[in-house]
C-alpha cells in the first residue's frame, strides 16, 4: 500500500467517526404537573423509530406498562425498550414530580428516531399515568413544541380509591394488589371519592401534564 493511500485512509477512520457523533441530536423533554394534589412517579422518556408505541388507548396495557401505572416501576418498561432495536434513548427523571412544578429529561435521538414517548404515574391513584406514545420532535433545531397530556387509566386494576392498593406518600400501600380493571386503556375518570380518596383534594381535570419537547441540537 503506498504513503499516499495509507495517509488517506488514516484521516477517512476518524472523519468517519465525528460523522457519526454530528448525526446525534439532543431532545429536551420538559413535564409540568398541572394537578392540585396528584404527583408523578419518575418519569421514563424514550426517543425511537417510528410506528414503535409504548402504549396505545382502547388496548390492553402491556405488562410492563402496569407496573408503571400500579407501582411507578420503570425497571421492567426500560429493560423492554432498551433490548429493542427500535429504540434510541431512555432517560428516567429522579424523585416525584409535585403538583404545579416542573422537571426536564434529555435523551438522545437521530434521523429516523425522533419519535419521543413517556410514562409516569399518578399518586394517589389505583393506576393512573400519564403518557405520550410516539410524538414527533420538531424539524427544526432550537424550536419546541407544547403538548397538553391527559391522565390515562391503565385498566388493569379496580379504581377501589383504597389506600391499602394505593402506593406512595399518601396512602403508603401496596402497588398491584388490586385485581380486575377494565381490561383497555382509556382517559382515567378521576377521584371520586369512593374510598379514602378526596375528591374535593385529589381529583383533577384534563390536561393533567404539559409536555414541552424541544430538539436542541
């Protein structure tokens, strides 16, 4: 191999390796509780590939969603995600989120993963999340777009409003302990007031989040 040949091909390597660092763009994930009284468990945000939802209303909750929903367990969500090819990024926000504040999550993307989903549950409530399932950054660098999220209703355990199946600061119960549900996903109907539950304190109306998503680089 003559000098010339080996000089061009040392330069192309590290070329082509800063090529693949510039593809990879910065999402900023930003959650606001809207709620008066409900926190937000930690919350897992994950950019990935089109057509890849994490969850879909009007179907039943995978199982790793029900954790979510019942206990605020990510573990098993995130290891689903991560083992799949279809996902770029996973970031878990720490601590809970309490009403009115506000928490940002960066993760990761590039072309054809820029699709961004979230989780996180509500408490005190049987298994209420809210949830973003495969929404588009924005095209644009330094540009943001803001989405009002409802509280979704996992289905996957009966709404007893029972401390004793209800985990967290509040009630300091149990997460899924309760059986039965509604067996889909769909909008959570809110506090009722049926067991230890307030209404008038812990009930909430829709949106319950707002999500800012925001492409930085």
């Amino acid at each position: 191999m003559n000098n010339r040949l080996t000089r061009a091909l040392a330069l192309a390597i590290p070329l082509a390796a800063s090529a693949s660092v510039l593809q990879a763009e910065e999402y900023r994930v930003t959650i606001t509780n809207l709620t008066q009284a409900q926190y937000f468990t930690p919350i897992l945000v994950a950019s990935h590939e089109r057509g890849h939802p994490v969850f879909l209303p009007g179907q039943p909750a995978s199982g790793e969603l029900e954790a979510v929903a019942e206990g605020g367990d990510t573990g098993p969500l995130a290891a689903s995600l991560d083992a799949s090819d279809d996902v770029y990024d996973i970031s878990v926000s720490e601590g809970l989120l309490a009403p009115g504040e506000s928490v940002t999550v960066e993760v990761e993307g590039k072309k054809d993963y820029r699709y961004i989903s979230l989780v996180s549950m509500l408490i005190p409530t049987n298994d209420a999340f809210i949830g973003l399932s495969g929404v588009k950054v924005p095209r644009r660098k330094n540009s943001a777009a803001m989405i009002p999220v409802p509280a979704y209703d996992a289905g996957t355990e009966l709404n007893d409003e029972s401390c004793a199946s209800i985990p967290g600061p509040v009630c300091g119960g149990a997460g899924m302990s309760a059986e039965g549900g509604e067996g889909f996903i769909h909008v959570h109907p809110g506090i009722h007031g049926t067991g230890d539950l307030s209404a008038a304190t812990y009930d909430w109306r829709n949106p319950a989040a707002l999500v800012t998503i925001e492409r930085m680089k």
